[in-house]
C-alpha cells in the first residue's frame, strides 16, 4: 500500500489544501495522471511524489482523517515532465494562485481528452545556468531579415527557435513567411483543439524547427529549445487578463532559464523597464543602425483657437492633408477613440449622459445608426431626443472626437479643396474579426492612395504597411488618465508610428507645455527614460518596486468601501507586525477611477513591494473573495 501526494488540475479554494494525499495499491511515478474524488466530483490529478505505508505509519497514526483510494490511473508513467512542474510551481508562487490553476494553464487544453492522445517529450535541460538576454532595436521592416539570421544560427545546431508575438495577425504574418524556409508549427488560443493537437505534436517530435505563436506558445512541448524571440516586449496585450495572470516577458525569461537557452528581445525602442535592465547589465543592447525618423511638427491647438479655428485640424494639418492628397500620397489619421464622440451632454443643465452599469459617459456612435454605447459593459441605447435630466432639447456632443467624426470632418474638408479620396476606418469598432479585418488591410495594399482613419490596431500592420503622413488629432487623450505610465506608453505608441516610414508626423496637442512634446520631437528616449526613473525611484514605482492590485468588487458601494477600510487595516497590523515596514507601502483604499462597473462598485487597494519580496509574505492575508493582479497594466 502507498501514499500518493497529487496536486488537483483545478481551482480549489486558497484556504483549501493545495496538495492531497491518497492512497493506491502500487507506487505511481512522478508526473503520473489519476483521477480522484473531491467532494464527490471526478478530478484529473498530478501525482508529486509516491510513498509507501510503512515509511509514513507513524504520520498515519497521529493524523485524525482516512485518506481515500485513488479512483484510477490514466498513466502510469510521466505525462509531465520536471519542466512543467517547476513551471506550474513559478506560476503559482510568482502569481498567488492556487498551483492546480497553474498546472491547468501550463497544460493544452485538450489535455485528457481521449481523443487527443499526448505525451511530453524527454527532455533533460542542462543546469540552469547565467544567460544574458538581449534586446535588439530595429525597425519593423527590419524585423524579419534579423530574426532569419537567428534561426538560421540555432537551427545549424539541430535546436528549435521559438517566436512570440503579441496578436495573433502579426503571428500569421509571421508564419506566412517563415514558414517558407523552415518546418514552422504555429500556435494561438483560436486554434481548434484538433490543430492545436497536430501542431503540438509536430513540436514534440522535433518535426517543427521553428514555433510561432501568442503567449499561449510558451506552453509548448520543446523537445529541443535553442533560443527564445519575443517580439514587442512592451506591448500591453502580453499581460494575460485571466488568472493567473502573468507577464508574458517575464514568463519568456523564467522558460528560458529552466531550459537553459539564450533569450532574445526584439524592438524599435525599449521599454522603461528594459532600458533599466540595460543600465544595469542585466540585459545586453544591440542595434542594427538608428532607425531613421520622420520629420515631426507640434501644432498649437490652443493658439489656433485664439485665431478662430475651431476645426478638429489645425490650418498646417489642413494644408498637408490636401497637399498629399493631391499628389495621390498615403496619410494616416492617428485616432485615439473610436466611434463619433466621447460624450452627449446637455447645454441646459450640463447632464451627462451615463451608462446605468458603469460610472461612464456613453460614447456616441453614428455608423451604422446614430446610437449610445457604454465602452465597459457595451450596453447599447438609442440616442434620447430630450435630456433626461431637465428635459431640454439642447443635446450636444463632447470630449474628444472619434474616428467617425474626423471622418466627417475629413470628408468635408476634402471636399471643400476639390478633392476626392478613398477613406478607411481601422478600429475595433468596425473590424470586429480577423475576416473583416484581412478584408480592410487587403483595400489597403491595393490601394495607391488613400486616407486611414485608425487606432492602435494599425499597429499589428506596421511591418508591412506605410504612409506618407501621419497626423494625430489630439495627443493629449493618449496620456489624460492619472496612471504612472500614461507617458511611456505614449512614448513607445508614437514610436511605432515611425515603423510607417512616413515624411511627415504632425502632432496637434492643447498643451504645448508638456515636456513630453520635446522628447517624441527629438527622438531621445535615453533623456526621456532618465528623467522617468529617477521619478519613479523617488516614489517608489517600478522597476524599483513591484505593484500588486487588490480590488473588492460589490453590488454595494458601502459594502465595497468597508471591505477595503477593514483589508487596510489588517495589512497595515500584519506590516508592523512582520516587520515589513521597508519592504510594503500601501495606497488607498479608494475607489477604482471607474468606480462602478458592469453593476458592481470597485475599490481598490495598491500595494508597492521590495522587488525581492515572495507576494506571499503580505497576500495571504488576503482574503479569498478579493481579486489579485500582480504586475497590473494599471493601477486605476
């Protein structure tokens, strides 16, 4: 008779046991999947370790429970090997989630699936050893050629290339030309599980030489890993929205060590985070020559105003878009909204019209039909004829003008000069899905002259799209929200726009003062990044502190507010008490900067920690119905 430690491939409760233990007429291997019984419900089950009786009596003897009988074995031999395991194990600490939530997000979704047989390969990595990963700055239309010349290296010595990308449209673009010179496996949460199955198997073989995918690709069965490309390793969609909820780049790192393979960072620009790395010879910098940049001009709106411009373009905006227009020339509209304007507000009592499930103005949309829409929970509504507030008839738009009102606006304008273009919207709220948004970009390519309207999603675009100029409407909305990294991210987005190769960048911004201006102007991230990191060192921001978000989501804002005062107080003993006073800042508790969501108020509590901290040392005194974000994109 044995024992079997095994750890559940579920959530259990955080105040549950994390690791069971069961008993089976035979020892089972390390790695081994059973099925138990949990409160009556049939579970899949990793086995951790295999005892026998006899050296457990005395522990048997003093224990006060029975333990039950393992229900089956599906295999007896290792489905997961040690790398798995240790990386189900870094999820669960580095996260603070419960580690059968970490192995099921480690495991392919068609894990135990009969239909879908699957073993991981044998794969013995050498001893962790000390690898210096390493950023390489380029331009996107360079990208290609320098991740060719990586491959080509690793593969000459028999190894597989892995390459992560952060949207699945820039993987296929990828694959589509990689795929061409080498055995490339693609994959990304919108494969069937049957492709998904093919694909992985092809990995695990040693078939593929090279793997492309989303953050999902990580998880993939190596059989003999060389090197690791992550492509744009600041783009916010490598922060996972579900739990756990890792950081891409950091997950890249932690696979990178555990096989033992060299890491490489690829981007126009680094991020804050990594620019510090490079400071510190943590991370090694290589350039492939400056890229060039376009000649950028700041427009005054607040001056033009004065002059009587009221118009979305200043006279200089104007003046090029008819210009370039006319000689047939490519121009893209840099929008940071979607859909025709941020808010509908009343000229009589100054009423503004909100969604009944978020603390949000509903932004007005005009295509197909005029309608409200809430950009948190999408509640749609037509547009009222009267203010719902004094019942006046002066309803007026406002905030900052979407992608369909420059529409209007451009079409106008064009117009007025005699001209006549093609105009496309690019933005989520017309390219709904891949097919839709193949079918956009392919109008593009086509098209010798043109006028694209478009937000951030351009961007998945930028290796082979170009114009001749570029103009963004309002800079000003990109950094208006109250987050430490509202700069930076401007910062890196404006750069991604020099991945166009335009002539030209006009920048119209109401606030000509802003020091920012003059570093996007000038290029110099060095400057801008100094400057940054000496702030947030004095505030204690990262990368010299780690965040840690603790949000209470309740129907009730009293009940909402409570929690987060009681939550307060306790972490604020349990830092005296664990003497944690120079490791753990706290802020708040307050509301979230949109306090009420979907129907549920949220308040927040933001919790700085030494960069050396375990998160667990002050989260578990957490309780179970708080949610955690480690690393959050934001702390709103």
């Amino acid at each position: 008779m044995n024992i079997i430690e095994v750890i559940p491939i579920a959530k259990l409760p955080s105040q549950a046991p994390q690791l069971l233990s069961y008993f089976f007429n035979q020892p089972l291997a390390k790695g081994a999947i059973v099925e138990i019984l949990i409160n009556n419900r049939r579970v899949q089950a990793v086995v951790i370790s295999s005892y026998s009786v006899e050296e457990q009596k005395i522990l048997l003897k003093k224990s006060g429970f029975q333990l039950k009988k393992i229900l089956s074995v599906i295999t007896e031999k290792p489905a997961l090997t040690e790398i798995q395991l240790k990386l189900a194990l870094w999820l669960s600490k580095n996260y603070f989630v419960p580690p059968g939530l970490a192995l099921r997000t480690v495991l392919p979704t068609f894990f135990g699936d009969s239909k879908f047989p699957f073993k991981y390969p044998a794969v013995v990595a050498d001893k962790e050893i000390a690898l210096r990963p390493r950023i390489l700055l380029t331009s996107a239309k360079k990208i290609i050629e320098n991740i060719k010349s990586e491959i080509k290296k690793v593969i000459g010595y028999k190894k597989q290339v892995l390459i992560i990308v952060p949207e699945i449209s820039i993987a296929k673009y990828f694959y589509d030309i990689i795929a061409g010179y080498y055995e490339t496996a693609f994959l990304a949460g919108s494969l069937t599980l049957k492709k998904s199955h093919s694909h992985w198997q092809k990995i695990a073989s040693g078939e593929a030489e090279v793997i492309i995918g989303t953050r999902q690709a990580l998880f993939a069965p190596f059989s003999n890993l060389g090197l690791i490309i992550v492509e744009d390793p600041s783009s916010e969609t490598y922060k996972s929205d579900m739990s756990p909820k890792y950081n891409t780049c950091d997950l890249a790192h932690q696979i990178a060590k555990l096989y033992s393979v060299d890491i490489l960072l690829i981007s126009r620009i680094p991020s804050i985070r990594d620019y510090n790395r490079v400071k510190n010879k943590i991370l090694a910098l290589e350039e492939t020559g400056r890229p060039v940049q376009a000649d950028t001009k700041i427009e005054d709106m607040i001056q033009e105003m004065r002059s009587g411009n009221f118009s979305i373009f200043s006279r200089e905006s104007k003046n090029n878009l008819a210009q370039y227009a006319k000689k047939n020339k490519k121009i893209l509209i840099f929008s940071t909204r979607k859909g025709y304007s941020g808010s509908l507000i009343c000229e009589n009592c100054s009423f503004i019209i909100k969604c009944s499930q978020c603390t949000v103005p509903l932004k007005i949309y005009k295509h197909p039909l005029p309608f409200l829409l809430c950009s948190r929970c999408s509640l749609a509504q037509k547009i009222p004829e009267a203010c719902p507030n004094c019942q006046s008839y002066k309803l007026k738009t406002a905030g900052y003008a979407g992608s369909e009102k420059i529409k209007t606006e451009i079409e106008s304008f064009l117009e007025s000069v005699g001209c006549k273009k093609d105009i496309y919207i690019f933005d989520l709220s017309y390219v709904k899905n891949l097919k839709a948004e193949s079918e956009i970009v392919k109008k593009i390519e086509d098209s010798e002259s043109f006028i694209c309207i478009a937000t951030q999603a351009v961007f998945s675009y930028r290796f082979n799209l170009n114009f001749d100029l570029v103009i963004i409407p309002n800079l000003d909305s990109l950094t208006v929200l109250p987050d430490f990294k509202a700069e930076e991210r401007t910062f890196l987005q404006f750069n991604k726009l020099f991945d166009f190769e335009p002539e030209k960048i006009i920048i119209q911004t109401y606030n000509a003062d802003n020091q920012l201006l003059s570093y996007l102007a000038g290029g110099n991230y060095k400057e801008f990044y100094n400057k940054e990191l000496e702030l947030r060192k004095m505030f204690l921001y990262p990368p010299f502190s780690r965040l840690i978000k603790l949000s209470f989501f309740s129907s009730d804002s009293n009940k909402a507010s409570y929690e987060a005062r009681i939550l307060s107080e306790k972490l604020k003993m349990a830092i005296v008490q664990r003497k944690l006073d120079d490791k753990v800042r706290i802020l708040g508790p307050s509301p979230a900067f949109v306090e009420k969501e979907k129907g549920l108020y949220i308040h927040n509590i933001i919790l700085k920690i030494s960069p050396s901290m375990k998160p667990s040392e002050i989260l578990k005194f957490v309780p179970s119905n708080w949610n955690i974000d480690i690393d959050p994109r934001s702390i709103l």
